[in-house]
C-alpha cells in the first residue's frame, strides 16, 4: 500500500482524520448514491464510495464513509433548500435520534466494512432558533441540518455513543479498522 486515500470530499472527515494525525490525501468519489430509505445502506454506500476511488488508484488504501441521521424511523439526509432544513430541525426538535455512520475500507481485492450508531437527544427548539440557524446556512451540507462541531452544538443536550460518529467518522472504529491492516497512524 503506498498511501491511505480518503474517498470524501467532507471537511469533517478530513479535519478528524488530521485531528489524529493520520497521513492521508482527499480523491472525492464519483460514485452514485443511491436514494437511501434505511439506515442498513450506509455501510453499500460507504464501500461503493471506497471501491469507486480504488478502481482509481489501486496501489492506495481508501477510506470510504457515509453518515444518515435517523429520526423516528425517517431517514433525514442533507437538506435541499429552507423548507427541507427547517422540517427537519423542527422533526428533531425535542427528541432523541440516531446517527449512523458506516466506514469501509479497500485496498485491491480485500474489503472490510463497519457501522457506528450513536444516540443523539436535541433540545426542544423555538421557531427563532431554527431561523437564525438556518440564515447561518450551517445546515446546508449536514445529515439532518445540523452541525454538532458547530453552532448547532447548543442544540444538543445529550450525546449516547461516539460523539465523532455525529461529526461524521468514528474515529476509534476507524482507527482499529486501519490498525487491523497493519496501517501505522502513529
């Protein structure tokens, strides 16, 4: 393997990835998303993202990853416009929701994926609230319009699991995935 290659063109990923010292460069995948109805297709997603770049650079180890935020049973991905993000902040004002986060890994022929779920209870939130964070337009590239690492961490009352799942990548998850293919991060 000549180097790790993260297949996501996520700032977030990218800043977490850095945050830990791991030595890695961005190749945004071209691979197609499919309409996602469940969370059972974050880990395909992931590894679809991961194989696209592989196919591009087949001496590197890719990192492909995909979060969804999921409230009663909905799947909220990234708004597309106002209307879509004020829904869905007003869909998780107040409730507890889950972050799913699959992560694969691919190098050649050998593939491994994973999933992280972490719980994530939102503070009841006034019509004010969800319009000042909307004019922000932090929530415009986030998996249910918020951003945890961001303004909208004063949203968040309580988190159950790995907050940098909710960030979008599970670092100790990711972590031992590479550590398992004997990639040095340290």
């Amino acid at each position: 393997m000549n180097s790790l290659i993260l297949a996501s063109a996520s700032p977030r990923r990218a800043a977490l990835l850095k945050q830990i010292g791991v030595d890695f460069r961005i190749i945004e995948s071209c691979y197609k998303e499919p309409v996602v109805c469940n969370d059972d297709q974050v880990e395909a997603i992931a590894l679809g993202k991961a194989r696209e770049v592989g196919k591009r650079y087949p001496e590197s180890l890719v990192l492909g990853a995909d979060t969804l935020v999921v409230c009663n049973g909905e799947v909220l991905g990234k708004p597309q416009d106002e209307q879509e993000a004020r829904f869905m902040l007003a869909a998780l004002s107040g409730k507890p929701h889950k972050v799913v986060t699959g992560v694969a890994l691919v190098h050649k022929t050998r593939e491994m994926t994973a999933r992280e779920e972490t719980m994530v209870w939102m503070k009841p939130l006034a019509e004010k609230e969800i319009d000042a964070y909307i004019a922000s337009g932090e929530p415009f590239d986030k998996a249910g319009s918020y951003a945890v690492q961001g303004k909208g961490a004063v949203f968040v009352q309580k988190v159950d699991g790995c907050f940098f799942n909710v960030v979008g990548l599970p670092l100790q998850k990711t972590v031992a995935m590479l550590e398992e293919w004997n990639y040095a991060i340290w």
